[in-house]
C-alpha cells in the first residue's frame, strides 16, 4: 500500500488550500494523489488520469489549479514532497543497518543528545536572550504555538510561563485545529508576543501562523533548530535548539532543554520573583507529600 501524502509537505498544503473550490473531477485526481503518492510519481499524465477516472484536461487544469505551470513542474514537486517525507525513514534505515548492541544504540542515542545540548548553548547569543526576556516580562499577552512533535514543548512552556509571568499566556494552537488558534490571535497587537516552536519536518500550520502574527503586528520569538529552517527567517528572533537524530526525524531534547532555562530565567528576571514564588509555594503547600 501507498503511504498517504503528509500534510506538512508543501504540495499537499497547496492541495489542502484549493479543494474547497475544485470540481468533482479535480477533487478525484486530488484524491488519488493524496492516497498514492509513490504511485503518482511515477505516472504519465495520462496513466493518473485513468487511475484516478478523469482525462488528461481534467489533470491539467488540475495542476494548474495547484499553481505549477506544468504536468512536469508538479511531478518535481511531489517528487520533492517525496524525497523530504521519506528522508528520516532512509536515515533510520541506515543507521539501524549498522552493527551494533542495544546497550550501545541506547548510548549512541544520549551522546547525540548532549551533542545538541552543546550546540544549542554555543549558538546562544546574548542580545537575542536578553531581546527575548524583555519581550517576555512586558508582553501584555503570549501566544503560543507549536504543532506535531513541537506540540509538547509548547505545553511545557504554557505551563512554564504561565506560572512565572503576569501577562496572558495562550497556547494558540492545543487543540481544534488551525482555524481556532486564529481565532485566537485575531487579536494580537504589538503589545503582544507569540512565541513559535517548529523542528524538521517543520509545520507549515505553525509558519503560517507565525505570518499570520506578524501581520498583525505582534512581535515573534521562534525556537527552532538551525538558520536555515523557514521559522527562522519570519521571526524577530530565535532561540536556536539543534534537533538532530540518527534514527528519528528529530529530537526535542535540546528544545524543551531551552524553553526549561528560558522559564528559569524569567523566573529570576521578575521583578517580585521571590514574592511570586513564595505565594506560588502557599499556594500548593498542602498539594505536596513531604
């Protein structure tokens, strides 16, 4: 069986924008290309349009609806599609070809882990931290937004965050979709900030939520992995966490590892911090088992 498209890829983004509107026809070959993928790659225009019971015009005016040029333009592209969704299983498979003990592979794993954890402290720079606290303590509201594997970061730092600053903290994006954290952030002004957290294979909900932020004006602070993710290109700045993983497609260890000392520092920052702490300590006193 084909494995299905994933809807992080960027033609299957394109297919998710436009279905609303297309024919019946074209939502056929849509269909077909979003359940068989590997398939498709390999197809004429012509053997897609019997696979998926419409003509070549239909697949035509189909890839032209999607924004390519061409029949040939959308094959590269979802060749590409492809290529990106299959590169961490070629990974793995490399990797686990590789003779070896599970004690060892348990060991190979924690290294790359304090590998990153190293990476991520020497790509720290000391004007975007202190950029990114400041913006932190007088943020009115915080939105925060992180899907797929970035998702549980994200709740941690709700957590973290909501405990330690004053301001509004939203986690924009926990649950109902897209269209909810919009609904949420439909609000959001300079006077707050919103802070998005994306690893490889990075969520095009979240950079489109990001740009979505900007245009309304709200400052945007990324964690991601490396210059080069497309996070990093839209934000007002970045708290770099390498993710790199030799068997997975990522590792968060070095995300959560920055969003843990970014509340660490925010907690020392706070201008009443002994104050709120202690009243947080109260508070949870008989919550304790001591």
């Amino acid at each position: 069986m084909s494995r299905a498209l994933k809807p992080t890829t960027d033609l299957a983004n394109r297919i998710a924008r436009v279905y609303p509107s297309l024919s019946n026809g074209h939502r056929k070959a849509a269909d077909f290309v979003l359940q068989n993928p590997l398939d498709t790659a390999t197809m004429t225009i012509e053997g897609l349009a019997a696979k998926s019971g419409t003509s070549t015009a239909t697949v035509t005016r189909f890839v032209r609806a999607l924004g390519y040029r061409s029949y040939g333009d959308f094959r590269v592209s979802l060749s590409a599609a492809l290529k990106f969704a299959m590169a961490p299983v070629e990974s793995f498979a490399g990797a686990r070809a590789v003779a070896g003990s599970v004690f060892s592979t348990m060991t190979i794993a924690l290294k790359d882990e304090a590998a990153n954890l190293d990476d991520a402290l020497s790509m720290m720079d000391e004007e975007t931290v202190n950029r990114a606290v400041a913006a932190l303590l007088k943020a009115r509201r915080i939105f925060i937004v992180g899907s797929g594997a970035s998702h549980h970061i994200a709740a941690f730092l709700e957590d973290g965050l909501a405990l330690y600053l004053e301001a509004d903290v939203v986690f924009a994006a926990s649950r109902g979709g897209p269209e909810r954290a919009i609904r949420h952030m439909l609000s959001a002004s300079p006077d707050d900030l919103v802070v998005a957290i994306s690893m490889p294979r990075y969520s095009r909900t979240t950079l489109d939520l990001g740009n979505f932020a900007r245009k309304r004006g709200a400052p945007l602070l990324a964690i991601t992995d490396a210059p080069s993710s497309p996070l990093a290109a839209i934000a007002d700045m970045t708290l770099f966490a390498p993710a790199r993983n030799r068997f997975l497609p990522n590792s968060p260890t070095a995300a959560f590892a920055v969003a843990d000392a970014l509340i660490t520092t925010l907690a020392r920052e706070r201008p009443d911090a002994v104050e709120a702490l202690q009243s947080l300590s109260e508070s949870l006193l008989w919550t304790f088992h001591h």
